[in-house]
C-alpha cells in the first residue's frame, strides 16, 4: 500500500524483506458464475453482475497433477465420498473436486486457441478446479442453480466446491454491499440453496468475510448473525448429510487466533461445521495459514474440526508493498488437493479462481489472460510432489506471510492506506533481521506487525523488541507472547513457531491504542 516507508534492522543472524499487510483482509472474490464482484480494501471497482446464467457458475477446483515444469501425479476418478463423512474426518485424500466446463477461463482458452499465452493458462489454471461463487441474489433460481452444478459433478463422480456469499451487510455496507436482504431472506435463501445439493458429496465455503468482518455491527447484531450462520450449517448438513460445511476464519494478519476461535464458536461451527477455511483471496504464504488455522483450531479445542486454506494465488506470497488490487509478479500456490499429509488441513483449494481480476486491472471478476499468464509462470507448488513452476522453476515463499488484503472486502473504521509506520532491526553482520509494519490505522488506534527473517542463519526461539516513541499501547497480540513495560515492548515465540529457519520467516501481530502520530518506533532488535 502507499505511503509506507520501511527502515532495516539486521540482527546478528539474518535480514528480511518488506513483509507488510493489511489485516483488514479485503480482496475480491472472483464470483466465478454467478454474483456481483466485489474487490479489496472495501473499495469496489465494479458493482456488475458478472456471468449471472446459472450455467456459468459452476466450480472450479479439481484436483489434477502437475505444475509445468514438474509432476504432482493427478489423482483418478472414481466415487468419492461413498459414505457420508463425520465432521471430525479430514477429506479423503484422493478427492477429485470438479472442474467447471464453462468456467472464464475454460471459455477463454477455447475461444483463443493461438494465443501464445493459451498453453500455458490451459494447464496450470484450466486444467483445474476452482471454487464457484452463489453471490448473485436470485432466490427464486438458487436450487436449479445449485443443481446445474451438483449433477454435473455427481454424474463425473467428483465433488464440487460451492462458495456461498449472501450474507445480509456484507463488507459492513461498503464496496462488496450486496447479499440477501435481510436475516429472514437469508434464512430461505439457504434453504433453496441447501435443497440443490442433492445427495453427494459437496463442500461448502460458507459466506467469506462474515466472522472476520463485523466490525460494524452491534452486539445484538452479531448474534443474530452468528446464530443465521449456525443454522445454515445445519440446514445444509440435513439437507445432504455428505456435504462439507467449512466457516470464514479469516487470514494469518488479521485477527487473533482466539478472536476468531471465539466467533466461529459462537456461529455453530463446532455443533454444524466440518472445519474453516482461511486466505481467500488473499497471498499470504500457506505456511503461515496452516500455523494460524492450526491455532485457531487448537483454541477450538479438541472439536475434531479441519481446515481448508485458499492457495490460488499466493504461490509467492504477497507484493513487498502489500498491494491487494491485482498485484504483478504474484504466482498460483499449491494445487487443488485433499493430499495435504497433515490431518488437520483437510484440502488446498482454489477458492478465488485465478486469472479474475480484483477491479484494478478491469472490471472485477472479469478475467485477464495477462495476469492469468503470469500467475501460471509464476506457479509455485509447495505441497506433497515437489517445487515446480509455469516456465520457471523456483520455491514457495517458506513461512513468509507478507500481506495484502485477502478475502474481505471494506476496511475498518477510519483507515486509509494501511498506514505510514514502518521499520527494520536487527544487529548488522547477521543472518537474522525483524521488519515492523503498521498495516492498518483509526482514530486512536491501529494494528501492527513484525516479521522475522533469516538469510545465511536461522532461529530456534526468538525474541524481538521495540520502544514506542509516543503513548502507543499493546492491546493484544497473537503468534507471540508479548509484553510491554513503559515503552518498551518485548514479544517472543509460541511453541509453535519458535523455529525460523534459513530462508523463512514467521510474522507476529497485535492492536495498540494511542493518540497523537503514530511515529515509527526505535530500537527495535531481534535475537
């Protein structure tokens, strides 16, 4: 984001790249078929309904092999799902999600079969499967909608991967506006929805943005909200008791792991969730979103829920700027798959489909053959089979998180461009720097973060340091155990990242209150 210089600090052990990010997440979605298109940092480019048939919206995400330029055996066909799952089982780890006909892209690399960019986008995007966005409010359609994809996919034997998005207030009135009504339209709207899904096996992304941004609501509100989304997970559970219901978490840079924990409690997902999902439509690297989402679950507390994490597009992590809206350089991260190796992760999915633009490089949702061929050169498939790129080779971005917004769209009360304060640390002649960033600011208040790299060294417990030059106070922090005494403020490692090897980093984040300028602070130092 503009306006945000950056001083360095090495440490005696290693140096960091610019790792700044929004925590207000808040990217568009691609509403792959059906649905107006929303974009980040609550400023909506595009308020058009995009592809609005309900033969273009239909999923996007199948599990297929090989990167270009390396293999990830593709993964056959066959019943999926035979059984209805429990909610505590992790994705059988050869699903083959669907992939979408008629989806932007598959439509393109039809319509252009000598475009020099045409073999490449075909493989690394078209080739798979990608999530498929219910955002446009049509309730007297959303079953035969449902149903134009449901029986495709039933009929292929594989398992699509539907994204509702009709939360009433969403974005908290800003540029994603939009959704059902109210909590009583919603309400039917599920039950339409729902009555699409028929028997087999189908995962369900339930409404992005809706626990992470509520910032605008009351008390009162929330809980009616919360208890909306409880009920949706019921109902489509009982509906189609192979379905898989997975409820927003959020990203790694916005909220607190036991924030979130508390909120997806609230909304049901213990009682009527198979797990959450995290970074749609955000870049952060998949490292950071499985140590979060494993937090997160951990604060949940012996539920036997899983988590799904979006990796359509953060092959290289975020921009060194934390630019959300249609970033360049960025590339696709791990493909579509159940075959994560951990049980806690149940699958990497697509959700934002790759290539459909956030509103700054055309209207949003639309999509960009040049940015859809950059993202595939720049693939980058971190997961089980191996590194490999589109027509580069390289590595994923380790456990860097950087930032940009993700899946919200608006930003919080009062905040402009991320903020001005930033920083580096360090002692100079290491392998090991600290990074501090202010992503996010309002009136009396704003959200930092530190990123520790290593380069040439690494850390096996870390502690990073700083001194506030003005009244600034911690209010809470997560993925750090931090505590402030005057001005002085001193975060270490939780168990869980305590390691930073060469060429990783791990990112802690907190809130803090104060008044006056939010001046950058000093001697910030990591060890």
């Amino acid at each position: 984001m503009p306006g945000r210089d950056a001083f360095t600090a090495s440490t005696g052990r290693c140096s960091l790249p610019d790792h700044g990010s929004a925590p207000i997440a808040t990217c568009h979605r691609a509403l792959s078929r059906i649905g107006p298109v929303d974009s980040p940092t609550g400023k909506m480019r595009s308020s058009e309904v995009i592809n609005k048939s309900r033969r273009h919206h239909r999923p996007r995400r199948k599990r297929l092999g090989a990167l270009v330029g390396g293999v990830v055996a593709a993964l056959a066909g066959g019943l999926l799902f035979a059984m209805p799952q429990q909610a505590s089982a992790e994705l059988p780890s050869g699903t083959n999600f669907y992939r979408d006909p008629d989806s932007q892209v598959a439509r393109w690399t039809a319509a252009n079969q000598g475009d020099p960019r045409q073999p490449l986008i075909s493989r690394v995007i078209g080739e798979r499967a990608q999530g498929i966005w219910f955002a446009y409010y049509s309730p007297s359609t959303v079953t035969s909608d449902v149903r134009a994809v449901t029986g495709p996919a039933a009929a292929a034997g594989q398992v699509p991967v539907l994204v509702a998005y009709q939360m009433p207030n969403r974005d908290c009135g800003g540029a994603s506006a939009g959704g059902a009504p109210n909590l009583a339209a919603y309400d039917r709207w599920i039950d339409g929805f729902a009555a699409g899904l028929g028997n087999r096996p189908v995962v369900v992304i339930l409404e992005p943005d809706a626990l992470a941004l509520v910032h605008c609501l009351s008390a009162q509100e929330r809980a009616a909200r919360y208890a909306s989304l409880s009920r949706a997970g019921q109902v489509i559970r009982s509906a189609n008791p192979s379905a898989r219901v997975y409820y927003d978490a959020g990203h790694s840079s916005w909220h607190s792991p036991a924030v979130m924990a508390e909120r997806l409690r609230a909304a049901g997902v213990v009682q009527n969730g198979n797990g959450i999902f995290s970074n749609t439509s955000n870049f952060r690297a998949t490292p950071d979103e499985v140590a979060f989402t494993k937090n997160v679950l951990n604060h949940l507390g012996g539920s036997g829920l899983g988590a799904v994490i979006d990796t359509s597009r953060n092959g290289l992590g975020p921009t060194a700027d934390s630019e959300w809206c249609d970033p360049r350089g960025r590339g696709v991260g791990i493909a579509p798959t159940a075959n994560t190796g951990d049980p806690q992760i149940h699958a990497y999915f697509w959700i934002k489909p790759p290539g459909e633009v956030d509103g700054c490089a055309g209207p949003a949702g639309q999509f960009n053959p040049d940015i859809a061929h950059e993202l595939a050169q720049n693939a980058r498939d971190g997961g089980p089979g191996g590194t490999t790129g589109g027509t580069t080779s390289g590595t994923t971005s380790g456990t860097t998180s950087g930032g940009t917004s993700g899946t919200t769209a608006g930003t919080s009360a009062g905040s402009s461009d991320g903020g001005t304060t930033s920083g580096s640390g360090g002692n100079p002649g290491g392998g090991c720097a600290a990074e501090y960033r202010v992503p996010n600011q309002w009136s009396g208040g704003f959200t930092g973060e530190v990123a520790i790299s290593c380069s040439g060294a690494s850390l096996n417990g870390w502690t990073v340091s700083w001194t506030f030059p003005g009244d600034q106070r911690l209010t809470n922090a997560w993925n750090a155990e931090c505590s402030q005494q005057g001005n002085r403020v001193t975060c270490s490692n939780v168990d869980w990242n305590r390691s930073v090897p060469d060429g990783g980093s791990v990112t802690l984040g907190f809130n803090a209150g104060g008044s006056g300028q939010n001046s950058r602070p000093t001697n910030l130092t990591v060890a």
